[in-house]
C-alpha cells in the first residue's frame, strides 16, 4: 500500500487536472480500462495475504503497475504523454529491493510498458515508439540503479542503527544493573559514604550517610548544614568553620584522611572519622570527590575511658612506689649488711625504679601532653649523657656504643626532655640489637636545625611495623614471642617530646640489618617562638 497508493493518487490526480484543462478530452474506452485497472491493483495490494505467500510474489503488482501505465499513456493521447513519468513509481518499488536482480525487473518492466501496449490496442509500433522502446528503459534504468543503491545504503543504516540500539540498551541495561550493585554494597557497608561534583553538590549518597547527616543529602550543597545541626572539631566545643568542614574542602579539591570531627544533631554529638578522595578525569583535572565518615564515637569513648583508668591506676601506683623507693634508699645505707641482703635490695631497688618510670611513661601518655621548659642547652652534652647512661647495659649485652659528634650542638631546647627522648631511642637501639651488634650516635648542628641519628644493627622493621612504630602500646610481632622487654610506650613519649619542640622524628628500617632513628630539631642557636 505503501507504494501502490501514491501511484494510484497521482494518477487520479493527473487524469482530474487534464480534464479540467482540456474539457474536449475524450476519455476512451482502453482509458477507462486502465484507471478500472489501477484500482483493481490497489485493491489487491490492501486485500491479498502477501505476508502468507512467497517474499518476492508481490512484485507481480509494479509489474503489472508498468504495464498498466503504458496502456494509460498510449490511451490517453498527446494530452496525457506525462503519465509515462509515473513509471518511476514501480521502477523505485522494484530497484528497492536488496537484490540486484530488482534492477533488472524493473529495466524489463519498463520494456515491457512500452512495446505491449501498443500490440494490446493495435495502434502498432512507429518511430516514436521505438525511441522510446531504447531510451526508457536507460534513463529509467539508471534511475533504478540510483534507487537500489540509496535503498541498500539505508538499509545498512537501518542495521548499524538497529545494532547499535541494541548496544546501547545492553550497556543500558548493564549500567543500570551497576548502579543496582554500587547501590546495594554502598548501602551494606556501615560507612557512610557520599559522592560530590566539582562544585560540592551531592550526588550519590548511601542509607548511612543519610541517616546520620540529615535525611536526603541527593541534589545538596554538601557544605550547607541543615537547621540545627553543626560540625565540631575535635576539642567538641568550637564549632569548625565552613572552610574546615569536610564537604567545603572536598568540593575545594583537598584530600585528607581519618580527620576526626564531632557531629551534633542537636540532642546528641557523635565522632566521625572522615576521609576524602578526589576524582579527576583523564587530564588530571577535579570533576568531584568521595568523602567517607566512620562513626568512631564508641572507640573515642573508649580510648578516653582507657586514658582515665590508666592516668588514676598510675597516680595510684605512684606515690607507694615513691615511699618504697625511699626506704630502699635508707636500707642500702645500713652499714654491715651482709653481701646477699644488699644484693636483694639492689635487684628490687633497680625493679621499682623500672617499674617508677612505667608509670611515669603511662601518665605522660594519659595526659596526652607534654610540658616543656626551653632554654639554651647544648644537645652534643645531652646525647653524651645519655650514651653515658647507657654504656653499662651495651657493655652487658655485647654491644658496641658509638658516640660521634663535631663540636658542639648548642640551641634553645628542653635539654631534660630531650634527654629523655635520646634515652629512648638509644635503649631501643640496644634492646633490638644482638650480641656482637653496634650502636652508633651521630649528634650536630646543620644551619638552623639540630640533628641527631641512632643507627644500629638489630633486627630491623618491615614497612607495616614503621607505619605503626609510634603507635601507643604497639610492639612488633616478633618482640611479643621474644623476651625483650617493654610497653610499647618509648617512641609515642618520644615523638611527642620532639613534636612539641617542633621538630620531627622519622625511623628507616630494613629487616635484619637494623634502624635508624633521625631526630631533628628547628632551634639552633634559637629561640623557639
């Protein structure tokens, strides 16, 4: 139908106008015929069962079509020689076909339209006639030519579209069944995780995030709080400023990682630990930012309990070991003890003082904070002294105790603290060192810093145990099967001793060869603002 009535219309079309033009036409009977014709073969293209029978069979219809329109014009005179444009209808329907064997029907076809209709009305063949017999069927024929190449090129479009139609609902389908995935393991995990493009806004948030941040955070400046909540910082009590707020830093490109803030609903305040990764696209640039909050308030609650039970039990502890310490003292200083006696005393003497500075090292750690008095001290005298103190239990263990220095090494500086935090070190470097091993401390001044390294050659660290050495109560796995003593509790006091100072303390390690400890202070021969 879809070829046939454009041909029957034009041709109803055509035959009205030149009627109406030139009213003396006479109409013909083979004329009439040939209308009665086209409507028998519209007719059969709207009621045949085409799809019941073979592919090719409903090409008997242009056929006939060409046929039927030679009659047309060979009836209709010199007034209706323009039907003979009309065979361009059927030519198109044939040549459209994806086989190339369309063309050739159609070329035959339109010889067809020219010679039988003269022999079916016996007007017979002039010399009119037989040009038209040779250059119809070439103009047309290359007319069919064009149509079946345009028909075969949209048809081939039609198969890439319909290809890629099917690619792009698989890929649909594929992204949706994604999202479903991302949706489902975003909302299993007990993080609250949300997603922000380059200007903050929120884009993709988990049930967690949503639960603790303030309902529906999806389309949101993530850096607008809703009414009455607020983000604190660490201390609890001074709310941060919008510029310190996770989500203005994420959409301002910073990353960060494990940053403890307080978030208070208005009823109660919860502790998060969040974290911030950046996404960048192919040239490197911000298009957005992944923030994550872990809801650490009972491990924060517990660490403060810890720290509160720890600072009592050795307030407690202090002052009896203290009273202990004395009266070993007054014991020692009785004349004509026997050499077994004073022996005792030595040994519980020594253990008291041991376990004294324990709780000394558990209370600094309790207090979270370390006082110190800076004053012009020269550090050369304070490693020296150390290393001093020292020497007998290198000496014990076999161990050979270096000291090199260039002079030396004054600035401004708590030297007892500093003290203490060489002592840790060396007695780390000689407690991790075996028999035969070295021990050697390096102290200078170099422009404005003073420096100090404790290398040895002990057992060494892998990289986990570095990330973790001053970690509080951390000791490596092999000093927990081992019998070297301690608490975990040297390089915390240590880094915390130095970080006050504003220095910095950094470990190099390599297992089975041995540590270095480098201490760095920014206050030679200054004073620390």
């Amino acid at each position: 139908m879809l070829f046939q009535l454009p041909l029957s219309t034009t041709m109803l079309l055509v035959t009205v106008l030149t009627m109406l033009l030139h009213p003396q036409l006479d109409v013909s009977g083979p004329f009439l015929f040939s209308l009665g014709a086209h409507i028998l073969l519209l007719a059969a293209c709207a009621l045949v069962p085409w799809g019941r029978l073979p592919e090719r069979a409903v090409h008997i219809i242009p056929v006939l079509d060409c046929i039927v329109v030679g009659v047309s014009r060979e009836a209709g005179g010199q007034y209706l020689t323009v039907l003979g444009f009309l065979l361009v209808f059927p030519v198109v329907w044939l040549a459209a076909d994806r086989r190339r064997s369309g063309v050739v029907v159609a070329v035959l076809a339109t010889i067809l339209s020219a010679v039988l209709p003269p022999v079916l009305l016996g007007t017979g063949l002039d010399g009119p006639d037989f040009i038209r017999i040779v250059l119809l069927p070439v103009i047309l024929g290359a007319i069919a030519l064009t149509a079946h190449a345009i028909a075969n090129a949209l048809s081939l479009q039609r198969q890439q579209l319909e290809t890629q139609g099917c690619e792009v609902r698989d890929l649909l389908a594929a992204s949706e069944d994604r999202e479903r995935l991302l949706s489902s393991v975003m909302d299993t995990v007990s993080v609250g995780v949300c997603a922000v493009d380059a200007n903050g806004q929120a884009v993709l948030a988990n049930h967690q995030f949503s639960s603790h941040f303030g309902g529906t955070v999806t389309g949101r400046q993530l850096s607008d709080e809703p009414p009455g909540f607020l983000v604190y910082g660490p201390d609890r009590k001074h709310p941060l400023p919008p510029e310190r707020r996770p989500g203005f830093r994420a959409a301002r490109g910073e990353s960060f990682t494990d940053e403890l803030i307080w978030a208070d609903n208005g009823t109660t305040q919860r502790a998060y630990s969040a974290t911030c990764r950046l996404i960048r696209d192919s040239r490197g640039e911000h298009r957005g930012a992944v923030l994550a909050f872990t809801d650490v308030t009972a491990l924060v609650e517990a660490l403060s309990a810890k720290d509160q039970f720890v600072s009592s039990v050795s307030h407690e502890l202090r002052t009896p070991l203290t009273s202990i310490m004395g009266y070993m003292d007054l014991a020692l200083d009785e004349e004509d003890l026997a050499p077994d006696i004073e022996m005792y005393l030595t040994v519980a003497k020594r253990n008291a003082q041991r376990l004294l500075h324990l709780v000394g090292d558990l209370l600094t750690i309790a207090a979270d904070a370390v006082t110190i008095n800076p004053r012009h001290a020269d550090l050369c005298e304070v490693v020296r002294q150390s290393v001093e103190a020292a020497q007998p239990r290198a000496n014990a263990g076999g161990i050979t105790l270096d000291l090199i220095h260039n002079g030396a090494a004054t600035g401004h500086f708590d030297p007892d603290r500093l003290g203490q935090a060489v002592d840790n070190l060396v007695s780390n470097a000689i407690k991790y060192t075996p028999r035969g091993g070295t021990v050697t401390v390096k102290v200078g001044a170099t422009g404005h810093e003073l420096r100090c390294e404790v290398t040895d050659t002990g057992v060494g660290m892998t990289g986990e145990e570095l990330d973790q050495a001053f970690t509080r109560f951390f000791r490596a796995a092999k000093v927990h099967s081992s019998t070297i003593p301690g608490a975990g509790l040297g390089l915390a006091i240590t880094k915390s001793i130095i970080e006050n100072h504003r220095g910095d303390v950094v470990l190099y390690s390599i297992p089975g060869e041995g540590t270095t400890a480098v201490l760095t202070l920014p206050s030679a021969d200054m004073e620390t603002p």
